[in-house]
C-alpha cells in the first residue's frame, strides 16, 4: 500500500523472518527530497510502529529524514500471540536484518544510519549497536529500558515462582504489576488513544515477556561501559515504568565521548 501525501510517501509491506513469521514494516519518504539520513523507529513493549509513533515519523520525514519502522514479533500487525515475547534475541535479529537490507540498498549505501527507540525499543537500539558497533551512526534513546523500574518489579519470592511457572505457562497473562498505560502516559487523552487503538496490547504482562524484558535489562545494565557509538538519552524525571536514573549511569558509563542526556521534570515515561 502506497499513500502520497504533503510531500511524504507512506508505504507498508510486509517480510519474511528466519522462522517464517510474517513482520509488519512501514517507511515515510519525503518526495521533494533526497532523504539526508535513515532512521529506524523501535517501538516499545506493547506498542507498535505505523499508528503509535506515526507523530514522531512524520516530524522526521518533513525535517528530511527517511524513516523506517517494523511491528516486533507479537505486536502490531505482525504474526505472533499479541504481548508475547519468546525470545528477545530474535526480535533483536529480525530488527538488524531488516534494517540492515534498507541500509545496504544501492540509494543508500551512503547516508547515515541512525537508531530511535523508545523504552523498549531503547533496548533494542543498545542491543543493535553491539551486534553491528561500527555499523551504526548514532541512537536517540527515549525513556530507554535499560532497567525496569523498582515499582514495576513483584517481589522476589513472587519473581522466583513465576521463573518456575514460566517453564510451563509462558503465555499466560499472571504477571502482578500497576497499569503500564496509566504509568507511562501524563495526558488522557493520548492515554485513551492508546487504549482504542486495536493494534496495542492491553493486558496483564504475559510471562515469559515479563522473563525476557527483565533479562534483557539486567544485560543491558550490566554492559553500559559497551556503548561506543554517538547517542542522545531524553527521559521524564517522573518516569516509573523505566528508571530515570539509568539513564543518567548510561550517559556517564558510556565509552563514547559524543553523548549527551536531558532528563525533563515533571514528564512521564511517555514523552
């Protein structure tokens, strides 16, 4: 499906992944211009690309950028039980795969690949950059989870009993937690966007992705010295789904000396 217009070229199409899982992707081109950088939006857990940070894509789009987008594995529109995750690392290889084919196409083996991510997706980008750390021209980091907020934890008795029961039920929603989407978003009324939109997951933390994000940020926080590749971090000083002050260890454990961090008062985990 192609969409022309106020200069912007929409364009959905959807691949295919190692495992045969069929993956929703999206790109916004401007047509008056060349494209003069490729940004690769990384939604967050729940989330999803073409609706939810259509915003962010058409900002960048108009500013001149090509921007490309992709429905992880049990999000969106792509294959997939909605809100599960099986394993972080294939989300991780079906991202690098598809964004490294739109980097390698002949019109752009010379523009600057940029990383965007948001919470999860923040994950994603740092995961990104240490697959491929030269290949990467720089990251915005949104809320990143890079740690899962101390209030968003159970308990650790309840933690080691649904280790347990992941091993038998990984699908089943029973992971105790606060509303994410009352958490993350300050304005009601983007709240209520994302409660009506079909395409976002809205139940309780299943649990073998509760098991995977957790993971996941547990190797991301213990690997902050790794970072290398030029990054800006923007986080909500009242976030409670990922930890602000994260964030702010990221910027100063970072190997790279091309970084910067703006921390906003009063902003939510959703910015």
């Amino acid at each position: 499906m192609v969409i022309e217009s106020s200069n912007v070229k929409y364009d959905e199409e959807f691949i295919t992944n190692s495992k045969g899982m069929k993956l929703f992707t999206c790109q916004w081109i401007p047509i008056d211009c060349e494209p003069k950088a490729l940004v690769f939006l990384n939604h967050g857990y729940a989330m999803e690309c073409s609706v939810s940070m259509k915003g962010t894509a058409m900002r960048l789009v108009k500013a001149g950028f090509g921007v490309y987008g992709i429905d992880n594995q049990g999000h969106g529109k792509s294959d997939g039980i909605q809100g599960h995750i099986s394993c972080f690392d294939d989300l991780v290889d079906d991202c690098s795969q598809f964004f490294t084919s739109i980097c390698e196409r002949k019109e752009n083996k010379n523009k600057l690949r940029i990383l965007l991510g948001e919470s999860m997706g923040g994950a994603m980008v740092l995961r990104l950059h240490r697959t491929k750390p030269n290949f990467w021209d720089g990251g915005v980091l949104v809320a990143p989870m890079c740690k899962i907020a101390d209030n968003m934890r159970p308990p650790q008795l309840v933690m080691n009993i649904l280790l347990q029961l992941n091993r038998i039920i990984p699908t089943w929603r029973i992971v105790p937690g606060e509303d994410i989407i009352e958490l993350a978003f300050r304005d009601p009324i983007i709240r209520q966007q994302i409660r009506d939109n079909p395409l976002c997951y809205k139940g309780r933390v299943r649990l073998q992705t509760a098991v995977e994000l957790f993971t996941a940020a547990v190797d991301l926080e213990n690997r902050l010295k790794e970072v290398t590749m030029p990054f800006l971090i923007v986080h909500g000083e009242d976030d409670k789904v990922t930890d602000p002050l994260t964030s702010k260890l990221l910027y100063e454990s970072a190997s790279t000396t091309d970084k910067a961090f703006k921390l906003y008062p009063g902003m939510w985990h959703a910015l």
